[in-house]
C-alpha cells in the first residue's frame, strides 16, 4: 500500500485574543461594566484605575489622539524596548513559577461605602405570620413546607400529593392530604390577600372574601361571576353572563370594576428584589441644543485606566541588573505578561468606546427627525446592513451594540434596537418603516369605541385608505407584537 502526501494551503479566519475581549466587552452593558472592570483590576494588579473620575465623553471631544488618558508616560511604551532575550533561553521548556496571588497588592479603599438595598421578601412576610399562630411543632413544620412551596407571585403551584411527599422523604412527617389542605387554609388567611391559592380563580375569589362584608352586592356579584362563569369573564362574554344572573348593563360594569380592582399577583409587590435588568443605565445621551443633536456617551463607559508605574519600574530594574537567573528570568516574564494584558485591556476598552460612539453617531444620522420630533411615524426602516455599511463594522458587531445598549432622550429611553424595522411600501411606492405602521395601528386602537372594539378586517381596510399596502395576516402580526389582544377581548362594557 502505497502513501502519499500532499501539501494544502487553506486561508482561515481566526480571531485575535483582543478581538475576542473586544466582542465580550461590547456586549458588556453599562450597569455591568464597572464591575467587569473591577475583576480584571482584582486579576491583573499590572493594571490601575484613577482615582479622579473621568469626565463626560462625547463625540466632539478629542480622546483618542494625541497624548491621552490611556498613555503610559512616553511617547512610546518604554517597556517594549527592554530586550528580554536574556530572560528566556532556547530549548528551556521550564515552566515559570509565577505567583498568581500579589500579597503587595494595595486593599481596596476602606472608606468606599458598598449600597445594597434591605428588603423583607413575601417568604419573609409569610413566615413573620405563620410565628404568630400557636402551633405544635408537627403543625409548624407541615405549615413552612407550605410557605416554603409559594413562588414570589404568591401562588402554591405545587400538588398537596407532592407536598405530601416532600414531607415524607425530607422531614420523616407523614401528613394526610386532608391535615395540609386545613394548613393551606390557614395560610389562605395570611396577607397579602390571595396568597397561597392555587390558581388564578382561587386567588381573585379568596380576595373578594375578604370584602365580602363591607362590599354590599357589587361584591356579591363579583363572587358569584367568577364562581360559575369564570370562563365566559375571562373570554370577556358578557351578554351570557348578563343573561345568565338577570343583570343589566350598569350592575354588570359595577360588578366588573370589583374584580379589576383584584390583584391577579398578590406576591408580586412584596420583597421584589432589585435585579439589574428592572432598571436601565442609559449607555448614551442624545440633546437637542436648539435644532442641533449633541451625543454624549455615559462617563463610566470611558474609565481612567493606566498601566503601573510600579510595574513598569520592576520591569526597569530588573534589565539594569547583572544576575540573569532563573528566579529573575520567571519575575521578568510574569511582569511583561501582566502588563501586556494590562495593554491589551486598555486598548479593547478604548475601541469599545470608539465603537460605541461610531454607532450611535451613526444611528442618530439616520434617525435624526425623531430624534428632534419624538415622533415615531418619522422614522426611516432600518437595518442592520445599514448601519454596518455607513460604519464600516460587521454586522454582527453592530448587533451585539444594538441589542444590549440604551440611548436616553428626551422623549424617552429605547434599546438601540427599537431604532431598526424592515420596509413596507405604500401606494406611491414610497418605502415606509413598520415601525410608522404600528406606531398609526397603535393610535387607531386606542382612538377605537371600546363597546365596539375595531376588527383586524376594519383596521386593515383603515390603514389602506392611509396609503399602507398591507394585509390583514399582517395587520394581525402586528397587532400581537404591541400586545394588543383581539377586538373581543378589547371590548368594555
């Protein structure tokens, strides 16, 4: 058997490691970048932030020319220059014993005060109570099975025969169902109202019990709704119901107004905790200063970060010196490593903010009647392409900026990526946003008669006479995406 062999030249693409911290860091947001910061600043001690804090950046400001922040004392970076061939030995496979913990790293400030908020969760609230009944020990233990099986919306989703187990296999209690049906009960009794119950049906009529004696008939009715036509309410079907308890228009809406004013959520405004994404940092400012669009990019995107000067003097030091031994040769590898890395930070940083500012810049361009206007019927489709066109990026570098940054407004604070939309045409031919036809659909739905809610059909029809080429699947399409439910289920009494 014979062998051959042959030689192929392939060209692939392979990204860099600083290509691939930039992609990581762009798609860091703003609320996230100061911590992302401080982990590298904990890794790298090569690495050190300023003290002072920079100030706003914006696109009129010279950054990233000349001697800026970022420089490391020298027109060019003095540590590259010492040769370090000394060091390192040809054929030594010897592996350099580097200390990965730095015992003279300085402690962060003592003085810097960490904010975090104090709050009692609906666990909390719930087993405050449950200490106030005089239970025995069986009882209490049976009961915080319960409270500890409630999820944060106040709901026990969970089956008594589950919670049955649970007691069995984990505290060796063997409860009857009937035993922790008379504890869910009990519970039922807690406040928030509504808590513990099994469904939303349950959840609204445990509540209205509670008014049951001070609510008078309204309350009655609310009762006697959502005990035998709960389907028929929640399809909105009121002409049945209507004939169903012999009631006209004026009780029926009385009644209505009981259940709306029900929490379908009981748990939901106790101990919600404060995750990043249920507030926005806006990453960019956009101003109006009397016609003219000023972009300013938030100050904590654009942190004073240098290499050590302690660094850069070992480094210094340690070319000076005579002795070339082992110990010196892992010392000076390690430090050039550091602050190497350091380098490479800084500068996926600065891109970072170049990159965001080209974008947004950018982006404003295109969309700058709303921006001035705040009207959505003003904007232009828009597209990815587009965007990765003017800028010169990839597109999917201008994609992870656009899914995962803010921009603040005047009018508002959007996601960068609720500036994109595709096309539509309109009888002149001229190309239309869709973003401008929801935005028209959305004004037509609530302009609408809400006893006479208007059909897909009638809304298409409406939008056609505007000028939009539109169907009524995609008058449909849209509607869903507002969230706006079909004409039925619109329909006020």
């Amino acid at each position: 058997m014979a062998l051959s062999q042959s030689l192929q030249q392939k060209l692939l693409q392979k990204l860099s490691p600083q290509q691939i911290q930039l992609m990581k860091l762009l798609q860091v947001p703003t609320a996230n970048l100061e911590e992302r910061i401080k982990e590298e600043l904990e890794e790298n001690p090569a690495l050190e932030q300023s003290d002072e804090a920079s100030d706003e950046f914006d696109e009129n400001r010279d950054d990233f020319e000349g001697e800026d922040e970022y420089d490391t004392e020298g027109s060019e970076d003095e540590y590259d220059k010492i040769d370090i061939s000394d060091y390192v030995h040809e054929g030594d496979d010897d592996i350099a014993d580097y200390r990965l913990r730095d015992d003279n790293y300085p402690e962060l400030d003592d003085k810097q005060v960490m904010p975090f908020k104090v709050e009692t969760t609906l666990h909390d609230t719930l087993a405050d109570q449950l200490g106030m009944l005089k239970l025995d020990e069986r009882s209490s233990k049976i009961a915080e099975q319960i409270v500890g099986s409630i999820d944060d919306d106040g709901y026990l989703r969970r089956e008594t025969a589950s919670i049955q187990d649970d007691l069995a296999f984990r505290q060796n209690i063997d409860a009857t169902e009937d035993e922790i049906e008379g504890l869910i009960r009990l519970i039922q009794q807690f406040d928030p109202a509504g808590v513990a119950a099994r469904d939303l049906q349950e959840c609204l009529l445990l509540q209205l019990e509670r008014r049951r004696s001070v609510g008078g008939i309204a309350v009655e009715g609310a009762i006697e709704i959502l005990t035998r036509y709960f389907d028929e309410f929640t399809k909105k079907h009121y002409d049945k119901i209507q004939r169903g308890l012999n009631i006209d228009d004026d009780q029926l809406k009385e009644i209505i107004q009981q259940i709306i004013k029900l929490s379908p959520k009981p748990g939901g405004n106790i101990g919600e905790i404060n995750k990043a994404e249920s507030y926005v940092l806006p990453d960019f400012f956009i101003y109006n200063n009397g016609g003219k669009l000023e972009l300013t990019l938030n100050s904590k995107n654009a942190p004073d970060l240098r290499i050590s000067e302690g660094y850069r003097d070992m480094l210094k030091d340690y070319d000076k010196g005579t002795k070339k031994d082992k110990r010196q040769r892992d010392a000076v590898l390690f430090i050039k490593q550091k602050i190497d890395a350091a380098k490479w930070f800084i500068d996926a940083i600065k891109q970072r903010q170049e990159t965001l500012m080209m974008t947004m810049s950018t982006i404003m361009e295109y969309q700058q009647e709303f921006f001035l206007t705040g009207d959505e019927t003003t904007m232009r489709p828009m597209i990815l392409k587009d965007i990765a066109e003017r800028t010169g990026l990839d597109i999917s570098t201008v994609s992870r900026v656009a899914n995962s940054k803010f921009v603040q407004t005047e009018f508002g604070t959007y996601r960068l990526k609720f500036f994109f939309s595709e096309s539509l045409s309109t009888e002149s031919g001229e190309e239309v946003s869709t973003r401008e036809v929801k935005k028209i659909l959305s004004n037509l739905v609530e302009a609408e008669h809400k006893r006479k809610p208007l059909s897909d059909e009638r809304l298409t029809e409406l939008l056609q006479e505007k000028g939009y080429n539109i169907a009524r699947r995609t008058v449909a399409k849209y509607r869903e995406q507002l969230n706006i439910p079909v004409a039925r289920l619109r329909k006020e009494i």
